[in-house]
C-alpha cells in the first residue's frame, strides 16, 4: 500500500478540490442499470460466484482512475496507489450484517479463492467488524449490496466536514428485462475527488469488464 503526496501548487484540480472540499462541502449520487447478463452466464458456467466478482470488477474499475483513490494522511492530500474492499456480510441469525475487507488481487480466480476462505474465517463473526482482532486498512472503501431490493435510486449520506474522498459503491437485486439481466448500480462520490466525467469513465469500464468477464476466468 503506497501513498503518493499531492502538490497542490502544479496539480491541476487543486482549485475543484479546494472549493468542494472546503468552501461548499458537496457530495453526489448517481445510480445507473448495468447489463450483467453474459457476467453471470460466464460465472455461473464456472462454478464461481457473482458477488466477490462484483468486489473484484468494482475495485479493479475504480483503481484506473486516481481520483477515486484520494486521500488525506497525517494532514497530507495523496492517493494511494490501490483500494481494498470494506463489504457487508449478512447474519441471516438476527438480521444484521458485519464488516469485511480483503486486499484486491489483479488474478481473479486469486480474489475469488481468497474472498471464500476470508467468509470461512469470519462470515460468522457478528459485531460491525467481522475481524474484530484488526482495523480495516487506510485504503479501504465502501462497497456493498442490497440484494432484496431492485432500486432506481440509492444514496449514502455522510458528514461532509471529515476529510473522506473514497466513493461508496451499492448494487441492488437483479432484474429480467427483454431477455437480458441488469443491475442497479449506485456510485456515491465526494465532488472534491470526483466529477460526472470520472464516474463516466468507472461505469463505461465496469460495463465492458462485465460484458468480457469470461475472458478472465
């Protein structure tokens, strides 16, 4: 895990940044249906599971842009040079849900193989963190699922006044329309670390990584 220090003399969203972050304090939502059907087929195929492939792509999409991996350390603007995956697992016990996170692997089949065991050591373990012997790493963001609920829109409100740029990421249950699969996805992004253009650029990546997920298995 690198962190790399921004100068905010030559770096060109220095006054965006200025502005969101501390004159007008401003975050955003934006909820879109991803096309998810040749995606299950391929993992369905395989015998491996979507939702650590939801992590997988989510991340992988995320870390191509340096915006979403903005950051303040010891007081200091950077980014680091890769995001872990903070999820929910459900207790389907009493309903509740615990916090997990595992570091994101380039090799897929690794991720997957990694989230399975990551559920085996502590899928049970209740109380908001699931590994309750550690704290979530500093690169960690959020990213879940509701998977009851098909939505048109989803937003995660936050205290804008602490110094937090990772985006939230949430998808929603799946839904059959003309023969093909989709799936809300919401993106939930500090406007100091990102714009409408770069969540463009996650969704347009995360679509064609869906659409091409067979070729990385």
């Amino acid at each position: 895990m690198t962190f790399t220090p921004i100068d905010l003399r030559t770096w060109p969203r220095a006054q965006v940044f200025t502005y969101f972050a501390k004159m007008a304090p401003t975050g955003y939502s934006l909820t879109v249906d991803m096309d998810v059907t040749a995606m299950r087929a391929a993992l369905k195929a395989a015998g491996l599971r979507f939702f650590p492939a939801y992590l997988w792509l989510t991340t992988r999409c995320l870390c191509e842009q340096t915006e979403f991996r903005l950051a303040e350390r010891e007081g200091k603007l950077g980014y680091y040079d890769m995001l872990t995956p903070l999820y929910a697992t459900f207790h389907e016990d009493d309903h509740t849900f615990s916090l997990m996170w595992m570091p994101y692997d380039e090799d897929f089949r690794r991720f997957h193989a990694a989230y399975l065991d990551n559920q085996r050591h502590y899928g049970g373990q209740h109380g908001v963190l699931a590994q309750a012997d550690r704290l979530p790493p500093e690169n960690a963001y959020t990213v879940s699922c509701v998977p009851w609920i098909s939505f048109r829109h989803f937003a995660v409100h936050t205290d804008m006044s602490k110094p937090y740029y990772f985006p939230s990421v949430e998808a929603g249950r799946f839904e059959e329309r003309e023969g093909r699969l989709m799936m809300p996805l919401s993106i939930t992004c500090h406007h100091a670390a990102a714009d409408g253009w770069h969540v463009q650029q996650f969704l347009t990546s995360w679509q064609e990584g869906a659409d091409r997920f067979g070729e990385r298995l």
